[in-house]
C-alpha cells in the first residue's frame, strides 16, 4: 500500500513507521505541523524527524512553514476552548488527505494514533470523514501499544524528546501542572 504518514515528531513516528514497513507499505512521511510552538520548538522536531527519516531511508515531504498565525486562526476567538485538539486534527489531517490524493496514494493516516495523549476515536472520525472526501483510504491503527518501544528507540538514536504535544495551549498547560503540584 502507497501511504502518506502525516508525522508529527520523530520519536512518536519511530515505532508506527516501523511497524507499517514491516507489512510492506510504501510510505512517504509528511511533516504538517502549523501548532507546534514556539518556532525552536518547531524547528527542533521538524530536524529530529529529517534525521528519522534519513536513518529509516524514506521520503520526507514538508507541507508548509511555521504556522503560528494559521494555527491560532483556526483555534483562536471564536473556537470553544474544548474543541481545540478536534480543530488541531483536522487542519493537520485535512492538508494530509489532500496531499495523499494530489500524489494518487492509496492511503494515509497519522502518528498521531500513537500517543495514549491523543483522542484516538476524534482522529479516527476526521480521517475517515476526509477519507471519503478526498478519495484516499485513512488507515486507522492503534498503535498505542507501540509508544514505550518507540520512545526508548528514540532515545537510542539521539532524537530530539519533547516535554508537551507541541501546541501553545499543551505548554501552558504542561507548566500549570508542574506549579499545582509543588509544595508550598
């Protein structure tokens, strides 16, 4: 199978990718990111990917440039607090779908599908509702129980490790937490 892997860091594609090559699927890597902040942080997953994908020898396709103004457009006044991550999903998996069609794959899906972070049945819907639209098959995976192996072969190759989901909301949020849990 042809298939676009939307991507969203190195470690959390590692054991997904490695997973689908050992079925046998064609795969190029996609890189569309436009919520993850600030521009270092961004920076910083985008290369660990492009290591990633040197190392495992694939396709890396970027579809865009830093998008903190796109991302806060589309999450920002107006948008219900709750429904931030659904917004985030489908502007991600949105520009992937398109993209797997205008390169004629068969297929894409997301390493998004990894994190026991994410929600697993949101994705799921937004992909196969862009899947009927676009024209190209979303393959839903819980490859949940691959994160641990993936996050410790990461590690092993040196890949750069993220502390938060890579959107502003997740880093405030990340930071508020640590604070709520100190002692006084």
């Amino acid at each position: 199978m042809r298939l676009l892997f939307h991507c969203c860091c190195g470690p959390c594609s590692l054991a997904a990718v490695e997973s689908l090559c050992a079925e046998g699927a064609d795969l190029t890597l996609f890189w569309h990111n436009p919520n993850i902040h600030p521009f270092t942080e961004y920076r910083s997953r985008l290369e660990s990917l492009r290591t990633f994908a040197e190392h495992k020898k694939l396709p890396l396709e970027v579809g865009g440039e830093y998008g903190l103004y796109g991302f806060i457009e589309q999450v920002g006044p107006g948008t219900e607090f709750g429904t931030r991550c659904k917004a985030c999903y489908r502007m991600r998996l949105e520009k992937t779908a398109a993209r797997a069609a205008e390169l004629g794959l068969e297929a894409f899906s997301t390493s998004l599908l990894i994190s026991p972070h994410q929600e697993q049945e949101t994705i799921r819907r937004i992909g196969e509702e862009l899947a009927e639209r676009y024209g190209v098959a979303f393959l839903y995976r819980d490859f949940r129980p691959l994160f641990r192996e993936g996050q410790a072969k990461a590690r092993e190759l040196g890949l750069y490790m993220q502390k938060y989901c890579g959107c502003i909301f997740s880093e405030a949020d990340r930071y508020a937490a640590k604070k709520a849990v100190r002692p006084r």
